[in-house]
C-alpha cells in the first residue's frame, strides 16, 4: 500500500510540474516586427519578388500609359544604355504599339507623331537574361544599343517587322 501512494504522488507531482511548464502560445504576431516590414518593403516593387512575372504583366499595355520609359524600374538602365540618345527617346516616343510577347522577350514600337519614317524605335527586353536592347531608326539610319553588348535573340514575327524595317531604311 505504501508503494501505491508513493507511485500515486508521483503522478500527481509529475503532472502538476508538467502543466505548470506549459509553454506560453502566442495568439498573433505583432505588425511592427522587422520580418513584417520587409515583407511590406518588397510588396511595394512586385519586380524585387519576381522581375518575370512583373515584366510580363506589360504585355498589352502601352509604354506610355505604363511610364515605362520614366517611372519603370529598368528606366535607369534604359538612360544609362542609350546615354545621351535617352531624352530623345523620350521626347520622340509618341505613338505606339503595346508590349508584346514572344517567347521570354517582350517589345514594344514608338515613333515621333507624324514623322515614324524619321524617328522610331523597337524596344526589345529579354526576359529570361535580364537584358534590353533598342533599335533606334533615325534619319535611314540604325543603331543598336545592347546592354552588357547581349544581343537578344529575335524570332519569327518580330524579326519579320525588325527587317523590314531595315528594308526600308536602306531604299
């Protein structure tokens, strides 16, 4: 009997210390902790998260609805690779088509309002490689601007519209 009410108390001790060192569960994590802030910092450039899904969701926009040229996150290279050819685009950028997509590239055409035989040009980005290229036609004129000297590989549809483009600057 006297073992029967040792192994009773120890039961009974054993549990009471087992509930007493039950671990706190936290109902909510507070929004001010530094893991939510960052979540809240890369939500605000969709392109920091996932740059392909971003640049793919200008497909059927317009480059100056979007502010592509200006207010894009790859506008800085777009300056930095046409230097001081930049504002020009710009300026001149007046009339349009959409982004398209081919593949893992993306374009888009604009010229100068009224003058596209004089002023135009085809924007290219390479998705998959993370690199722009821009075919600048001025004045029966060509320039190809690369970035990092990449040069995207242009298929089908687009390469037909890309050299008949260079057709007509050569006649």
């Amino acid at each position: 009997m006297n073992g029967r009410i040792t192994y009773i108390s120890f039961v009974l001790l054993t549990s009471l210390i087992f509930v007493s060192c039950k671990k706190e569960i936290i109902k909510s994590v507070p929004t001010t902790d530094s893991t939510s802030i960052k979540t809240e910092a890369l939500k605000t450039d969709s392109s920091v998260i996932n740059p392909t899904d971003s640049l793919y969701s200008l497909v059927d926009k317009s480059v100056i609805g979007t502010h592509f040229l200006t207010k894009s996150s790859l506008s800085p290279r777009l300056k930095k690779l046409l230097g001081t050819d930049y504002d020009q685009m710009v300026k001149d950028w007046n009339t349009e088509t959409p982004f398209e997509k081919q593949e893992n590239v993306l374009h888009a055409w604009g010229c100068k309002q009224h003058d596209c035989s004089t002023y135009s040009y085809d924007l290219f980005i390479d998705v998959k490689n993370n690199k722009i290229n821009v075919y600048k036609f001025s004045e029966s004129k060509l320039t190809v601007f690369k970035e990092d000297n990449f040069d995207i590989e242009i298929k089908d549809g687009f390469l037909k519209d890309l050299n008949t483009k260079k057709e007509n600057i050569k006649g």
